[in-house]
C-alpha cells in the first residue's frame, strides 16, 4: 500500500483526504503512511539549488575569462528589453566620457536593449559597427540605433551611409568618401561596443535568409557570427564568400576594444555564445538566467 499512497499524492496529485475516501481509511493512516514513504526511501524529496544571479555573474567570469557578466532574472516575455539595465551599468562603469567611442551592431537584442533606453553619458561618440543592410526588418536598422543611442546617452551620432556587403568594385569607392572614411576610423579607437550574437542562417533560416549571401547560407558548420564575422563553437573563424568586402568592424579592433558587450538570450544561442568569447570578439555577456545556466551546464 505504500507504493499506492505514494504514487497517487506525488504523481496523481490527490489529497490526502481524497486517497483515505478513495482507498476506504482514515486521513491519519494515510499521513502515517506518506511518513513511512519518505523514511523508507520510497519517496525521496530533493530541493535544486538554484543559483542566483549574482552567482550565475561570477561563474560566467571564471569559467570563460570574461571581463564581466550580467544576468537577470526576468520572464521570458520582455527579457531581451530587461538587459537594457544591465547593458548601461556596464557602460556607465567603463568610464565613458567626452569623446568616447561606442560602437553598435545589429539585431533583435540590441534593438530591444537601445528601445528600452541607455545612460545618459554626455559627449560619447556613437558609430555602426557595420555598414547598413537594405532590408526592412526593424532589427536591421543600425543607423537608427546609433541615432537613438546617442539621443539617449546625450551624445553624438557618426553614421555609416554604406551597405555592409558592396561589390569589389564600390567598395573602394565608398571607403574613400570622407565622411565615411572619418566614421569608420573611430573603429580604430574603440571604448566601448555592444553586439548581437547571431545564429547562422543555416542553423535557423528564420533569421532573415534573404539577407545572407549564399556561402553564408551554407555555413552550417558555424557556431554563430558577431557583425558577420562567423566562428565556430571552439571559437576558430570561419571563412566565406564575400567577407573580404565586408565593411565592418574588423575581429582584430573588437579584440583591442577594453569592453564589447555581446546581448543574447536563448539556449539555442549557448554554442554561438561560447563561439563569441572564445573567439575574443566579446568580452563581456548580458544575458537571462535561463540562458546563462544553459551555458555553464554546456561545459
């Protein structure tokens, strides 16, 4: 009979008022018996420890050598929009100034992030990471970003009126144009950057397909990418078509940047998260508990 009290107040979820009726005995046999269940072993009561926030930061740091981590507890409606607090702590922190400069890139948790709202932090200069893309998508926007960035942190705005991917040809074309040419050398004098972490299209062509080149919609050996430039989970880049055109932030300048922020939220992201740092190009993570604990349980 033990097993049947057991299994009808643990896995059936009865009362035990309901297991005395239905079994035809009293609720004081039926509370004795439950006792015995737990002494004998038979049902065996574990509470997990779950670690907080705070310890999720500090494991995050010491496992992967990250300069610093932030995680937040939020539910998973609204979480990208919850990293916006922790993201301008960790820019107010790295001693933004006059003349600062902060780079962005592109994608949905950046976009929520920017939406939600930064610091104010007069006088910091705010540049794409990237040239712009010519698709409608809201999270694309990148010369938006850099715009509201800077409206919100009370700084000034240097855009990048080129496409991220030109021909050979134009490239050279748009690089020697002045304005152009002075913006994209702040990525030469980074502070600062904050990044998406991005899943190739081949592992989730929902991202935006029509956007990708078709080499790099054959990646499917890639972890993820960070402004295009893709690696695998082990961190080694990973070459395409194209990518020698690329008007971006070069893996060299977000390495010799003494904060990039990578934002990312989502177990399916753990092995392009693990790519990002392991490849230098971010050093600080911003992510939920879910995901954080997703990736500590990968290792």
């Amino acid at each position: 009979m033990l097993h049947t009290v057991a299994k009808l107040h643990y896995e059936a979820d009865l009362s035990q008022v309901e297991i005395a009726r239905r079994l035809n005995v009293s609720a004081a046999t039926i509370s004795r018996l439950l006792r015995r269940a737990r002494e004998e072993g038979i049902v065996r009561i574990e509470i997990p420890d779950i670690a907080t926030p705070e310890e999720l930061n500090q494991k995050l740091v010491e496992a992967l050598g990250l300069k610093q981590a932030a995680v937040v507890d939020a539910p998973e409606t609204g979480v990208m929009a919850a990293l916006a607090s922790p993201v301008g702590a960790l820019l107010r922190d790295a001693g933004l100034k006059q003349d600062s400069v902060l780079a962005i890139g592109w994608g949905r948790a950046v976009r929520e992030v920017i939406q939600a709202g930064l610091p104010s932090l007069p006088g910091v200069l705010t540049v794409p990471a990237t040239g712009g893309m010519q698709q409608s998508a809201p999270h694309f926007q990148i010369n938006e970003f850099v715009r509201l960035a800077a409206e919100q942190m009370s700084g000034t705005p240097h855009f990048i009126h080129a496409p991220y991917l030109p021909s050979p040809e134009s490239r050279e074309a748009f690089l020697s144009d002045p304005i152009i040419q002075e913006n994209v050398a702040l990525w030469g004098r980074l502070d600062a950057a904050l990044v998406g972490i991005g899943l190739t299209h081949a592992v989730d062509p929902a991202l935006g397909a029509s956007s990708a080149t078709p080499n790099e919609l054959a990646l499917a050996h890639a972890a993820g990418d960070v402004v295009r430039h893709y690696f695998d989970v082990s961190g080694h880049p990973v070459p395409w078509d194209g990518e020698d055109r690329l008007i971006a932030v070069s893996p060299e300048q977000l390495r010799a940047t003494p904060l990039v922020i990578g934002v990312a939220v989502s177990a399916n992201k753990v092995p392009a998260i693990l790519g990002a740092i392991r490849a230098g190009l971010i050093n600080a993570l911003v992510t939920d508990v879910r995901t954080a604990q997703a990736v500590l349980d990968s290792l």
